[in-house]
C-alpha cells in the first residue's frame, strides 16, 4: 500500500518541517510574520472532527492557520491538495489529488496512472481512494481553495462523505471563501468542525504578539485599538504591522494619520517598484519555486523577495513534492496583481503565462493548467504539444469535454497551423448531444491542415498526422473512400523501429484501435481485426490493452465469430477494470460483444439487460448504429420490435441525426436489421423504402432483401437473388451463414431439397465452428417449421441441433391474456378495414371499438394496427 504523507522525521514519525524557499534546509517550526493560534488548533486537532472546514473570505487567514498547524507535527499521515481556478469538475478534482499524491511521494507513478484511467472510465473514485487507503496509518487530506470546485461541488461533497464514512482512519481539512453541504454532515463515528470566519478573526493578544513580532512594539494599548479597528481580519492586521514596521513611530489612535494606517491596503505596502514587479511577474502562475519565479521576473534575488513577502503576510509555501515547496501568493494579492499583469502589460503578461506553461509541463503529472496556460499566453504550438503530451499521459483523455473550454478560446484562423487543438476541440464537443454537430467542422480542419508540427519523432510523428487525418475524415462523416484511408495509415507503422514501437506502445496503441474502427466501418472486418489485435500488443499497461479487447471481441461478434469473442472478453483484465468500468462508454463495445453472444444463444433477455447499460452514452457514441441495431434485435427475438423499429425510425429521421450514422458499416447494418424488423412487424412498405436507399453490393442487407421477397410471395426471385447475393464480397461468417438459411427457405419453396440441404449444412458448419445462430431464432414460425421438417426427413441430428430454437416466454406473452370481447375484436381487426366497419359487425358503438384496441395495443405492446396484427399472429392469439 503506498501512503498519503508529507515528508516525516522516522523518529518522530511526525511529518518533517519542509525545507526552506532556498533550499538550505528545514526552516524552524512556525512560520514567519505569524502568530501561534493553539484555541483554533485545539479545534483542528479535535479526534471526533472527521472533516473540518475553515470559512472565509480572501484574506481572513484560513490557509495561513491549516498551514501554520500542518507544521507543528501532527501524528499519522498529511496530503496537502491546492486546487486551481476553473477546477468545475468531478473528474479534474480527483485526477488533482491523485497528481498531488504523486508529487508528494504518496502515490507512484504506475498506481498514479492507473487511478487516472479508472478516473477517466468514470469508476467510482470513492472505492479508487479507499482501496489506496486501506490499512494505512491516520491520514489528513487538507484542501485548500475548495470553493473552486464550483459546479463540481456537489458531486465532490458527496464523495468525501462517503469517503470519510469507509475509511475510518481519514480526516479531511478544508479552507473555503464558500459554504457547501459539506459543513451539514456527520460522518460515522464524528462530526464536522466548522470554523467560520469569527472564529479566524485575531484576537488582541493575537494582534499584540504579530505586532511585537514584525514591528517590535510592544504595547497592548496599540494592539487593542488595531484589534478592535481591524475587526481582526487577518489580513487587515498584518498590513497594519507592517506600515507600523515603516512608519518608526506610533500614530495617535483616531488622528488623520491613524485613519490612514487603518485603511492602507496591504498591497501598497511593498517596499519598492522592483518588489512590485516582481509580484506582478510571479502571481501569473498558480504557484512558484524559486528558480520560475526567476524565470518570470528575470530577477536574481527571488529567494530573498519570496521570503521578505512571506514574513509581510502576502503568501505562504505550502507542500509540492517531497522535501520541496513552493509559494502561493493570497487569493487577493494574486487576483489584483494578475490582473493588472494582464492590462498593465499583456505581452509581458502573456509570455509569463507560457514560461508557467512550460513549467508546468515540465512539473506536472496532470496537463490541464499547462494546457490553459499555453492558450492564455497564445503560444498555440505549445498548446498544441501540450495536448498530444495529454494523449500520451492518458490515452483516453478524449473521450471527455474538460478541455472544451480552453480549446474554444483558440481562434479558428490559427487551427489550420495547430490541427491537433482542431482535433482535439472536435472531441470535446462531440460529447455533448447539444454541440456534437459543430464537431464536424473541426475535424475537416484537423484533416485539411497543412501544418506537420513535431510532438515526438519524425517516423513516429509522421504515423500521428497521418492517424489523426484519418480518424478526423471518419469523424467528420465525410463518404466512405475517407473512411477507408484508416487502412493507408496503418501500414506506415511499420516503418517505425522496434523500440520505437515499445516506448510508445501504449499510446500508438490507441491510434490502431481507433483506425481498426474505420476499416471496420468500411466493411474490411478481418484486416479491422487484425489491426485491433495489433493493437493489444502494443499496449502495455493493462487497461488499454482491456480497450483494444472489447474492440476485437465487438469486431468478431459483429463478424459472427462469437466463439472468439467470447475468448477475448475472457482476457479482459478485471483487476485493472473495476466493476463500475462495466457500465462506461470504454466498455460500450464490450457490452456489444456481449449482447451478440447472448443473441447466438437466443437468450434474449440476457442482452436486454447486458444493453441496458449502454443507454446513459448512446446519443454521444459512434457505436450508435451497431448498439442500436443489437438493441433492436433483442426487442424483435423478444417479440416487440415493432414498437422498437418505430422509435429508431424516429431517430433517423429527426433533424439531428444519431451519431456515426452515414456512409458505412455500421449503418448499413441497421438498415437491415431494421428492414427486417419492419416485416416481422407486418409493414413490408417501410422495409422496402429502406431497402431501396440501401448499397446493392452490401452484404448486410442482404437477408433482408431476400426476407422482403419472401414475405412478399417471390419465391422464384427469392431464389435468384440468393444465388446472386451470396457471391457479393465482404461476407462475414454471420451475413452468408444467414443468406444461406433464407436460401434454403426459398430453395424448398421451389423443391430445391438439395440445394437446400447443401446451403443448410453450410450454415451448419459455421455455427458450430464460430456460432452465429441468432438469424435461426428471428425466422418466420412457417419457415422454420419447414426448414426443420426438411432436416427431419434426412435424418440429421446436427441440423436439428442448429435450427432447434428455444423461444423463452417473454413479459408480453405472460402479460398477454385478452378478454372474449378483446379477441373477437382483435379477430375483426384482420377482416374489416375500419373501426366503423368493426363496430358494425360487432354490433356495438365505434367508441367502444376504440376502447378495446387500445386496450389491445397496450396489453401487446404496440402503437399500430399492423404490428398489433403481427404481434398476436406471433403469439398466437388469432385463429
């Protein structure tokens, strides 16, 4: 178990006083221009206070005190958090913590890498942190600035109650300018301290010492009035002290000069031009060291300046790794200062942001402030590495919208020169169903730029342009050649050195598996494969390697090879994917895989269930067409795909169409699954509309067009057809093993029997090597019945075997019992046109009709006449 902790003395096994801002050594405890408060202390050490929040505004001292008490050697464990402005998420919060964690030798890299892409996967980061914490010693976690969660508050309140309810041994601090639920719970086995901004007013012998301290005088007299002038905000008082120490004398207390004391704010008390440069400089950045604060001021004497400001008050060093600070100016100083950086001198002001960009990048574990910072200061080509670093660090970074606010703040006319911030703007807004169609337009600016900017090496960078302008086509919904350039691109990869290849394995990993999704759209599933496995090979921590194996168990579902699908959902490293990873987009093509299983075996309510927990990122997901089909084949073996058909329809249909759908795969297949949901239903004219719009060559909707002449009555086409459509290219072990059964269908319809025992044990064959079955389950009863009477008479078992289909009693035929008024309804349903007509027959009013079919339509599931005919015909209910 690695432990949360500031650096400890293993003597005392208390945590270490931190070295100094110079690095000469650890710094005497307390700190400087700082009063001792053991009355708060006493309430931040208090053992039943397991959360603690410190309230105020910018100013009155909460950090000051946690910090000041983190100092005097507190037992167990300490992790010191700083969170950043624009910090509106629950995501970015945790991936903070984890990436302070690391920074302070409390998490190593590898178990900081693998919380980030459980973070990322949406895993409950409540059982990540208290797996981390299981068995360890005390542990404070302190978060300072809490009130920059924003949004994010609720979400994050909420996980630190729980967090604090399982882990016994955890206490939390936090300073915030802001109140929050936080402050309202009672955790298990404690309470929550809070200590409001009256509480962190000083006290007059708290004031009195400061002065004595920093302006050496001593009088208790003074200290009062300053005391009582202050109202003791901390803040106001150390400006006090300090124009005390300037000043060399006492001003009277409510003369004109003591009014001016009392109102001089702290920032006018810096001693010189110089000192205020610097601080103008230094406050760009979140936070300093020494040597950026050099960096930004081109001044040599930061050491001394950082110190000087400490000791007046304007900041404090709070932890950053281990045996190492750096130093945070307060709220206001900063926010004041940074600001008039910012109109004073935007130049300077803007290359301050990205010498703090590149430092950042340099320092940080997380990329996200680098990444602001790089665009605050305009240098797009920093931006733009920055990002592609985010990729590397966190393949799968791109899955969330975090970074839509910065890269919106990149203008569109310097995209061209940066394609990979115009890639990586497309991705955030694609996970957002109200901005995804705007996601489009920057993919063809990624895919069209000209630019070629170096990120890592050239062999290595030439694969990443040529990758990113592949998947930008397939993403911009261009036609299919786009989608079929994946293919192109994968083959440089191999002018990359072995080595090269292993360094970056992870993240080259990432690009195969997303190139492998548009050969597949392409309708070139064995090279998909073969790119998906590639791609597993090349990952080498194993939670890409678990994306790259859904991906090849979705591809060889998809193929009909479920056989080897459900291998590779074996491999699945569930050590690395937490049970929650379950019901995540990453796993979307997992749960496809799942489904299709499932759908072989004909245990349709199984896939019901297995496709429940894709429903939450359907509407933001490419995989919508092929989830989407699965769905529906689910809801027609359990007979309401009617119902389900007309949803879909809709969907189609609707003035924002559902992602991925275009010119491709994906597509294709659901227009024939749906093609042949519609004639199940009992509207061979949607079918055929369908049908008409589909690709002639596609051998995904092949059975549907066979299924729709056979319906219709055409067996000598039916027939015909068959022979023509079984010699199309791109046949999946699934497509021609289904054409082969609806061949046999017709062939028998002609007297074809040898025809179709050859076609049938064919069919045969492929299910017992790879499994794909589910086609057998969807036939028409009478078909089926046919085909199994046929392989009755030639007295084979394995036939019988594959068409031997177990239709489990679905919720509509347990539910579905009519009354005898229903059914003699129902009855005339098939035999009069209309309800008048109905009425007339049955000797009752039209309104009574119309009370009896909806009350038909309800019991059966449907919305229409036609599938409320072909729903009872399936169940049996007309004679």
């Amino acid at each position: 178990m690695t432990q949360l902790m500031l650096p400890r003395d293993p003597l005392t096994r208390s945590p270490a006083v931190p070295a100094g801002a110079d690095g000469s050594g650890p710094r005497p405890g307390g700190i400087a221009g700082i009063v001792d408060r053991p009355r708060l202390h006493r309430l931040l050490d208090a053992p039943l206070a397991r959360i603690c929040v410190v309230l105020g505004p910018s100013g009155s001292g909460k950090t000051t005190l946690v910090r000041s008490w983190a100092l005097q050697g507190r037992p167990g464990l300490l992790l010191w958090v700083s969170l950043g402005a624009s910090l509106d998420n629950r995501l970015a919060f945790w991936q903070q913590v984890a990436s302070s964690a690391v920074r302070a030798g409390a998490l190593s890299p590898d178990e900081a890498v693998r919380a980030g892409e459980q973070l990322t996967m949406a895993v409950d980061p409540v059982r990540i942190a208290a797996r981390l914490l299981a068995g360890a010693e005390p542990v404070v976690l302190i978060l300072d600035a809490y009130e920059h969660l924003g949004a994010a508050t609720v979400d994050v309140d909420a996980d630190l109650a729980r967090l604090v309810a399982v882990v016994p041994q955890l206490r939390i601090v936090v300073t915030s300018r802001t109140s929050s639920a936080l402050t309202d719970r009672d955790p298990a086995g404690g309470f929550t301290q809070v200590i409001p901004v009256g509480e962190l007013a000083l006290t007059r012998s708290e004031v009195h010492q400061l002065i004595r301290d920093q302006a050496g005088i001593d009088d208790a007299r003074l200290a009062a009035a300053v005391a009582d002038a202050t109202h003791g905000f901390a803040l106001g008082v150390r400006s006090v002290a300090l124009t005390l120490s300037q000043l060399g004398h006492i001003p009277e207390v409510d003369s004109v000069e003591w009014g001016r004391l009392i109102a001089t704010p702290l920032e006018s008390l810096l001693p010189d031009a110089a000192t205020t440069r610097f601080v103008a400089d230094t406050c760009v950045a979140p936070y300093v060291d020494v040597a950026l604060a050099e960096l930004l001021s081109e001044n040599a004497d930061a050491a001394e300046l950082l110190r000087t400001l400490e000791r007046g008050g304007f900041g404090r060093w709070i932890p950053y790794t281990r045996n190492r600070e750096v130093f945070q100016y307060v709220e206001t100083i900063r926010d004041t200062f940074r600001q008039r950086s910012a109109d004073d001198d935007p130049a300077r002001f803007r290359r301050s942001c990205v010498t703090t960009a590149a430092w950042l990048l340099e320092n940080e574990e997380t990329l996200d402030q680098a990444l602001r910072f790089a665009i605050d200061g305009r240098d797009y080509a920093l931006a733009d590495r920055i990002f592609v670093s985010l990729l590397i660090a966190n393949p799968d970074s791109y899955i969330t919208g975090r970074f839509l606010a910065e890269l919106q703040q990149v203008p569109d006319d310097v995209l061209g020169e940066h394609p990979m911030l115009a890639f990586g703007r497309g991705l955030a807004l694609m996970t957002s169903p109200m901005l995804r169609l705007e996601a489009g337009r920057y993919f063809r600016l990624a895919a069209d730029a000209p630019a070629r900017p170096a990120y890592l090496d050239p062999a290595v960078d030439a694969f990443v342009h040529a990758a990113m302008r592949a998947i930008a086509r397939r993403l911009a919904e261009r036609r299919r050649t786009d989608v079929a350039r994946s293919a192109e691109v994968v083959g440089l990869l191999d002018r990359l050195a072995p080595e090269e290849q292993s360094r970056f394995g992870d993240h080259l990993g990432t690009i195969l598996r997303q190139l492998s999704f548009g050969i597949w759209q392409d309708g070139r599933i064995d090279d998909a494969l073969w790119t998906a496995s590639r791609s597993v090979a090349l990952c080498r921590r194993p939670v890409p390697r678990n994306y790259s194996l859904v991906y090849v168990a979705a591809m060889g579902a998809f193929s009909g090879d479920t056989v080897g699908a459900a291998s590779a959902l074996a491999s699945v490293d569930t050590e690395a994917w937490p049970p929650e990873t379950r019901g995540t987009s990453m796993n979307g093509l997992g749960l496809l895989a799942e489904a299709l299983v499932h759908l072989d075996r004909h245990d349709f309510s199984s896939a019901a269930t297995t496709l429940e927990g894709t429903l939450a990122y359907l509407r933001t997901n490419e995989y919508w067409s092929f989830l989407t089909a699965a769905r529906l084949l689910t809801k027609h073996g359990l007979g309401q795909g009617r119902a389900e058909a007309e949803r879909i329809a809709r969907e189609l249909d609707s003035s924002i169409p559902p992602p991925g759908v275009g010119d491709n795969v994906g597509t294709e297949h659901l227009h024939g699954v749906l093609a042949q949901a519609w004639l199940a239903g009992g509207d061979p004219r949607a079918a055929r509309r369908l049908l008409d719009t589909a690709p002639e060559d596609s051998p995904h909707v092949a059975a549907a067009r066979v299924t729709w002449l056979l319906a219709a009555g055409h067996d000598n086409e039916a027939w015909r057809r068959s022979q023509q459509l079984l010699r199309l290219s791109g046949h999946t072990h699934r497509t021609r093993s289904e054409l082969q059964t609806l061949a046999a269908v017709a062939a028998l319809r002609r007297g074809e029997k040898d025809a179709a025992t050859d076609w049938l044990n064919d069919a045969c064959v492929t299910w017992e090597t790879h499994g794909p079955r589910l086609h057998v389950a969807l036939l028409h009863p009478r078909d089926l019945q046919q085909l199994v009477e046929h392989a009755s008479a030639h007295g084979s078992a394995q036939l019988l075997r594959y068409l031997a289909v177990v239709r489990p009693r679905t919720r509509t035929q347990q539910a579905t019992t009519l009354s005898p008024r229903e059914t003699a309804t129902l009855q005339a349903l098939v035999e009069y046109p209309s309800v008048r007509a109905m009425a007339e027959a049955l000797v009752v009013s039209p309104h009574t009709v119309k009370s009896h079919l909806g009350s038909i339509y309800r019991k059966l599931g449907v919305g229409s006449r036609q599938a409320a005919l072909a729903q009872a015909r399936d169940l049996g209910l007309l004679e």
